[in-house]
C-alpha cells in the first residue's frame, strides 16, 4: 500500500506554537544578528530535518549518518518517526559548532538556525508557509528591513520548496505508521528504512529534493510487504 499523501493541516517544519498572527512578508522587519552566539547556548531543541542534516554534511565533506552519530542525538518524534537534534558539548552546552564564538557552518546552518528569531509553519496539504515572531533579547536594527528581505537574505526562502516537502512527507509516514497493523519487528525494520530515506541515503554531489524523492518511492516499496 503506497504511503498516504497529507489531507488535513499539519505543523511544518520545524513547529512552533504560533504567538500571534503571521507576518506580511512585506512587513518592516528592522533585526540582524550580531553574532554574539547567545541563542547557540544552553540549547537541546535544534532539531534538524534531512535537508539540514544533508547540508551539514556536504559543508563538512562527510556522510550524513557520519555527521549523525558524531553530532546528534538520534530519538523517536512525537510524530513517532526517527528524528534528530544536534547534541550539546558536555563542556560547554554550547552546539557543537560553535567555535570562537562564531558559527563554523554558518552557510549550511539548520532551519531553526537561519530562521531566528522567527517561527515558521507549513499548512497542508496547500503548502502555505507563515512566519511568525519570536522573542529575542539580541540582534540589531536595520533601517528599512522587511520580512522578504530577512527571508531572502537567510536563505529561507530558497529551500522553502523542499521544507514543504519534507513536512508532507513526513506527515504522510507517520499517519501510515499510525493507521497500519505491523508485527513489532516489521515495525522496528519500518522505522529503521524510514530513517535511512529520509535522513542518510543521499550523495552528496546531487541536489537534495530529486533524492528524497527518489527515497520516498523506494520506502513505499519496501514497506509494502512488510504489512500483516
């Protein structure tokens, strides 16, 4: 049976309570960072999707389940599909790339990353992206910013196609997981291929959207069978 496409509203990713109404991308947004690293501190709620893992992973030159193991902690989402956050260091609590005080990744930075101090959410099955506010104590006014240009700047706005994807993929399996009767090891042999499609197969000199699609295919396949 082919993994359910989304048919109701759903969280992107990632999700955050909304604080109040999106933001006009047209709106004044006057903030840039300054650099000071305070919101790469003391945090344990980075949590990265395939195409931030996938983009770590070519800015370091190294397989992406490489990158897991040495940089993140593997769990199960409350979507109850293998996820991933980046680990802290033990001596300071800081992420694991921050060094001198200055982001080491900072083109391939996570989502959650490029976004602050904004929250984002992905309607499905439309596809609408909002952006919303979130408290910040740092940065700096930028005379005549907007929203757009914030966007634009971060990068955002350029991997939008393939944050929509990933949230309606993601949206799919987990109802799939939910609604299909699996015997526990076929289930533990689901998750663990879900894992790989949606996370580490992919090469790292081909762009990320045809791969996850191409892994979303065979992930169908190779769940088929394993149905009661």
């Amino acid at each position: 049976m082919p993994i359910p496409r989304p048919e109701k509203p759903a969280p992107g990713f990632p999700s955050l309570t909304p604080p109040g109404p999106p933001l006009s991308e047209a709106a004044p947004f006057p903030f840039r960072c300054k650099g000071c690293g305070s919101c790469c501190r003391g945090r344990r709620d980075l949590v990265l999707s395939g195409l931030d893992l996938y983009r770590l992973s070519a800015r370091l030159s190294l397989p992406p389940e490489t990158v897991a193991e040495g940089f993140c902690d593997r769990y199960t989402g409350e979507n109850g599909l293998p996820a991933l956050r980046l680990r802290p260091r033990r001596d300071t609590a800081a992420c694991p790339f921050l060094t001198g005080g200055r982001c080491a990744v900072h083109p391939a930075r996570p989502l959650a990353c490029a976004l602050y101090p904004l929250g984002q959410t992905i309607s499905l099955p439309d596809g609408t992206v909002s952006y919303f506010l979130q408290p910040a104590a740092c940065g700096e006014p930028i005379p005549g910013g907007t929203l757009a240009q914030h966007l634009e700047d971060s990068g955002v706005k350029a991997r939008e196609p393939a944050d929509i994807r990933w949230a309606a993929a993601c949206l799919s399996l987990s109802e799939w997981l939910r609604e299909t009767p699996l015997a526990p090891l076929a289930r533990k042999i689901a998750l663990r291929r879900a894992e790989k499609a949606l996370y580490f197969h992919y090469r790292l000199d081909a762009p990320f959207l045809p791969q996850l699609e191409e892994n979303l295919a065979a992930l169908r396949r190779a769940l088929s069978p394993l149905q009661k």
